[in-house]
C-alpha cells in the first residue's frame, strides 16, 4: 500500500522550501546507503555526526526552539523515529508548485510524523496525506 502526502508552500519560497525538504532526507538516506554498503559503520551514527551531516537549518531548528514549544522534536527523536520508520520513500513529483511525496507503507496503522514535522518546520501552507492503492 501507499500514501501520497502533498505539500503546499507560499509560491515565492517554494523552490527553495524544496529543496530544502529534499536535501535533508536525500542526506539522511545517503548516509543510511553507505551503512548498508558497509562504507558507514552504524556506531559512527552519533548524534554529533548527525548534527554535522543533516542540513543547519533543521539541526539549528531543533536546538533552538526546544525548550519554546512542545511541537518541536528532539533531533535524536527525529531520527529514532526515522531509522523505525513504517514507511520507504517511492518518488516524489511537482506539479503546480505543489509537492507530492509517495511513500510505500507496511501495513496499518502507520505513521509519516517524521515526513510531516519537516514540512511543519519549513511552514507548509498545507499537508494532505492520501492513502492510494496502485503500488
């Protein structure tokens, strides 16, 4: 089964809400590539290597509004729940600068928190989760 998650932004940011949307989950799963390849070991995966690996942006986000608001994820939660994730990322397209995300799920109930905490923090104007069954 899959889901689609579609992401709106302002027009005038959302190039750049894109690719920053992108970029930190293209880092995080090169880096989780180059385990599987042996290239990585998984006790090098410490929350300091994260923090010099994934995008500032993100890393900032969460050490500086921490402690201001219950919605904000530790980054050790984050990726916690990233590396226990129900979910494989399928494809993503635009189209009328708007985001799709197509995620494979296994199986119900699942959860795409980690997917949308993302698109909270770069301000998505609006996040609909579509469940579709062609892959």
């Amino acid at each position: 089964m899959g889901i689609t998650i579609k992401l709106e932004f302002d027009k005038c940011v959302f190039e750049e809400r894109k690719k920053r949307f992108l970029s930190l989950f293209d880092r995080y799963f090169q880096v989780n590539d180059k385990v599987k390849k042996g290239k990585i070991s998984e006790g090098d995966l410490t929350l300091e290597f994260w923090k010099v690996t994934l995008p500032k942006w993100f890393v900032q986000f969460s050490d500086s509004n921490i402690n201001y608001s219950e919605d904000v994820w530790e980054l050790d939660s984050w990726l916690y729940a990233m590396d226990n994730r129900p979910w494989n990322w399928w494809s993503y397209w635009v189209e009328n600068n708007i985001l799709y995300l197509e995620l494979q799920v296994h199986g119900h109930p699942y959860t795409v928190e980690t997917v949308i905490y993302v698109a909270d923090v770069l301000n998505a104007n609006k996040i609909d989760v579509l469940e579709n069954y062609h892959f």
